[in-house]
C-alpha cells in the first residue's frame, strides 16, 4: 500500500492549512512530520485518514484516487496526544472493539489482540479499566486499538506529548521494534528535531502548511535545501551570521575574519548567511580551523546533563549546545570557538549553497 498526495490544498474559511503538497510514502516506510505547531501536520494527517477533504489536489492509495473517500472506508488508524479509550471497556474490550466492529471471528479477535498486547508490554493489564493505568500503559492501550486493525496507515499525532521523558524514550524504542515487523506505512508527527533524529526512518520539514522537504530523516538533517529547513531540523535552531566572502577571506560583523577554507572555495564572492550548528561551538578548540569568537553571556540554561548558552555581541547572538554542567555569569565575557570546515552557507533568496563535506554527528 503506497500513499501519494498530489498538489494538495486545504483552505478553510479563508485561511490556508496546506499549501501545494506533493508527497508519496512507500509500502513500510515510517515517516516523520516535523513542524512547529501550527505547520500543518495535524491538518496534512487528517487528509490522509480521510476525516477531512483537500480544498485541491488528489489522494492516491495505492494508486487508487480515494480524494472523497471517507475514513470509514479507509483502512486507516489514527493516534491521537491525549489518552482516548473507552473508559468503562477493559483494556482487552479496548483494543478488540475495531474487530468487533469489522464482525471479525471471536477466536481471532483474541489471537490478535493478545498478540498486540504482548507486543507492547500490557498483558498484565487486559482485564483493567483505563483509568487503573498509568499515562504510559493508557497510551499503549490506545495505540493497541490502533494496531489491531493491521491498517494499511497508521497516523500518530504527537502521541508521547503528555508523558514524561522516560516514558517518551521508551515508546521510541517500541515504536521502532513495532514498525519493523510490520508492511503498513507509519506517519508520526512531531514538534521536536531531537524526536525526529531518534525514530529514523524519513521526514518531512512542515511550515506554514508547505512542505519544505522530505527524505531520509538524516539526509534532511544534514543536507538542508534551505535557511528554514535547517531552522526547523535543530533544536537549538541553527545559529545564522550574515558575512561576506571577498577574496581569499571570509567576513563575520566586519571585524572577525577567516581564511576560505577547502570547503567554501568554489563559492563566488558576495555576501552569504553561513549556518552553524550549537553543538558544533565549543569552550575549547577542537580542530585545527576553528576560530575564537569573544562573546558576552546572557543566559546559561541547565537542563540535566547539557547547558545551553546564550551569549552576544554588538552585531549577533549565538546559542550553544554544551554537554555536561557549566555556570557562567551573566554578563561575563567568553570566548568561544566553532570550526570553519563545519559552516553552512545560504544564498540571500536562504537557498543552500553550500553543505559541509565534514559533517559528523548530530
């Protein structure tokens, strides 16, 4: 079962949701959307499930138009952020009630949902009420519900918003093992880069209804096409300086100056945004090409393990990924380093012009 959207538009009263999307997922695949909220994943979710119809544009299931089909006659399953199960059903009813619905054989019905609960870890808890569960074991059960069907399309909506990090690592992991023994296609939507990163598979970059780009999850993480994209994959956003390049020298704020390197030789002389990302600047010099940037620090950011530092100067601001836990006072001065050979660099229309053939890790 394949899925394509073709020059999909969603208008509603005036306001457009989705703009122009053209997408096609393949049999198997597990897919990301990735958009700030409000980017049109929910919305781009809901066409696909058939809940709602494109104002323009054709959707394809495997090759079929199903455009004006409903949901009800799509094998669709949809899953949604908040908790929804029946609440006076068992865990067990739960589940089997689509099978039920669809008048499959008792004796199946049992195989089925034994075996999904087996999967996600809940057969203890079959003959509980919702509400006798924990916010994770709740949202198992309403992603049982969705499994058991064996839908051609699963559709997660931000399902792991409401529970806390451990739980939300672990679903991760599931989610991953699920969808691996599995045919259907898998769409995931999420606000979060970091999220994206972990489940794999391909993204789609959402904003403001349009899609940006799709791919392999870490293609489009490391290849951007455009200023935006690379905004949206990274969390911190990327840290974007406008320079120039003149000569054999590239210009930041037109007192830092630094020598072209391999990488951006091919790019004629103009004026650039270069791209780097916050874990990419660090304390100390880690490469040979790295240059000192004296910065002021505004704010440091503890969060577990990492501290994430927001620093100035009188022309930009910079926000860096440090692992571990630093203090630093506000105001002080601080120097910091970041590797050339790891820039990007975007035309003045925030086209990619050029992607760092070094890129490493996240």
């Amino acid at each position: 079962m394949s899925l394509i959207l073709e020059h999909i538009d969603r208008v509603v009263g005036g306001e457009t949701h989705i703009d122009d999307v053209n997408l096609e997922l393949r049999p198997g695949s597990f897919n990301v959307l990735l958009g700030r909220t409000l980017s049109g994943k929910t919305s781009l979710m809901r066409l696909m499930a058939g809940l709602d119809v494109p104002t323009r544009g054709r959707v394809l299931m495997d090759g079929q138009d199903v455009t004006g089909r409903s949901v009800r006659k799509r094998n669709v399953s949809m899953v949604y952020q908040q908790f929804i199960n029946y609440p006076s059903l068992s865990v067990y009813d739960n589940i089997a009630s689509p099978l039920r619905l669809a008048k499959v054989e008792r004796r199946e019905i049992d195989r089925r949902v034994r075996e999904i609960a087996a999967m996600l870890h809940i057969e203890p808890f079959l003959d509980r009420l919702p509400l006798e569960l924990s916010g994770g074991q709740q949202q198992r059960t309403a992603m049982g519900r969705a499994l058991v069907k064996d839908a051609d399309i699963v559709l997660f909506d931000e399902p792991l918003v409401n529970l806390d990090y451990k739980l939300r690592e672990e679903f991760r992991e599931e989610l991953r093992a699920v969808f691996a023994e599995r045919n259907c296609i898998a769409v995931y939507a999420t606000t979060e880069p970091a999220e994206a990163l972990v489940l794999g598979g391909n993204t789609a970059v959402l904003h403001e209804g349009r899609l940006l780009q799709y791919g392999r999850t870490e293609d489009v993480y490391h290849r951007p096409r455009d200023i935006l994209t690379a905004e949206m994959f990274s969390e911190p956003p990327i840290n974007i300086i406008d320079g120039i390049i003149s000569g054999a020298e590239v210009t930041f704020d037109k007192r830092l100056h630094f020598p072209v390197n391999e990488d951006l030789r091919s790019l004629p002389p103009g004026e650039y945004s270069f791209g780097i990302r916050a874990s990419h600047i660090s304390l100390t010099p880690r490469s040979e090409d790295d240059i000192a940037v004296k910065m002021i620090v505004d704010l440091a950011e503890i969060s577990g393990s990492e501290t994430f530092l927001h620093v100035h100067n009188d022309l930009f601001h910079l926000t860096v990924h440090l692992e571990g836990v630093h203090e630093f006072r506000v105001d002080a001065p601080v120097t910091l380093y970041f590797p050339t050979h790891k820039v990007y660099a975007f035309d003045r229309h925030g086209a990619v012009v050029h992607i760092p053939t070094h890129l490493g890790g996240i």
